[in-house]
C-alpha cells in the first residue's frame, strides 16, 4: 500500500511531478489523462501540473501517464523535486489528506447503515466497500484519522456477516 511507505510525520517530503500539455482536440486524451489523474489521488498544483509523495511506484504511475500523454500527441516531462516553502508543502499535504476524507466518510456511513439489514444485503456491502477501501488506500498518501474509522467500520460489519471458521 503507497500510505505505508510515506511518512506523515516528515516536515519534508521529495516528490515527483509531471508537467504535462495536450492538444484541445481530440478532447478523449484529455478526458482519460484527467480521471487517471483523478484515480491517482494527485495534488493538481496548477493546470498541467501535478504532483505525488515521490516513490518508485508514484514515479511509475506518472511514467504512465506521461507516455499516455505522449501518444496522444502532447508533452509530458516528469521532474523530483522538494517545495521550497515548508508551508506549501503542509498545504499540500493537507489538500491530499482532505481529500479522502469524504470518501472515507461515505464508507462509514455505508457500513452503518446496513448493519440491521438482512445477509444477502450486509454481504453484498461488506464486499462492495472492501473494495472501495481498497481504491481509496490506493491514493491516500497521508492517512487521516477517518482511513482507521473506516476500516474498523467494515470490520464490524464483517463479524455481524461473515460466519466463524
């Protein structure tokens, strides 16, 4: 899991960016760059810049898209670098963090709100937002207190689904 690897508790982190530029038209590149982005969970510093906690699997990721990039007629360069300003760098941080929250949110709620109804419903929720966690761990490079909230969320509702081995 990449949230493992990072550490929170570091006033300074390196990281990877990707600068990148893409013809208007066609607009479908774009629109597949965006929501890969968007999946990665990037902290967009300006248009056509992004950037993630830098790590051998971020830098991949963002190859990736650089070539994506590239293929669809544009230019993409990939840049390691450190912020400047330790304020930036906590703004960022930050940014990335808030914006899991919700979505962790969203599982807690989900996972409450099944737990009285019958097991073919709290089944098919526990496996729904296992997987959610699952894609939401996949962008959370600084884990908030809700990332644990949720986790013990779908836990609780798997010891009222799941039988005992």
């Amino acid at each position: 899991m990449v949230a493992d690897t990072i550490d929170p508790a570091r006033e300074r982190h390196d990281w990877v960016l990707l600068a990148y530029r893409l013809p208007r038209e066609p607009s479908s590149p774009r629109i597949a760059v965006w929501r890969r982005l968007k999946r990665l969970g990037v902290a967009q510093l300006l248009d056509g810049l992004v950037a993630l906690p830098s790590d051998a699997r971020n830098k991949e990721r963002l190859e990736w898209v650089a070539d994506e990039v590239v293929e669809a007629g544009g230019e993409a360069t990939i840049w390691i670098g450190r912020l400047a300003s330790p304020a930036e760098e906590r703004a960022i941080v930050s940014g990335l963090a808030s914006a899991v929250v919700a979505h962790y949110q969203t599982v807690i709620a989900a996972a409450e709100s099944v737990r009285d109804a019958d097991e073919v419903v709290r089944r098919r929720t526990l496996q729904r937002l296992r997987r959610e966690l699952r894609r939401i761990r996949q962008r959370d490079y600084f884990p908030p207190p809700e990332a644990e909230e949720a986790r013990g969320a779908v836990e609780a509702l798997a010891s009222l689904t799941e039988v005992p081995a």
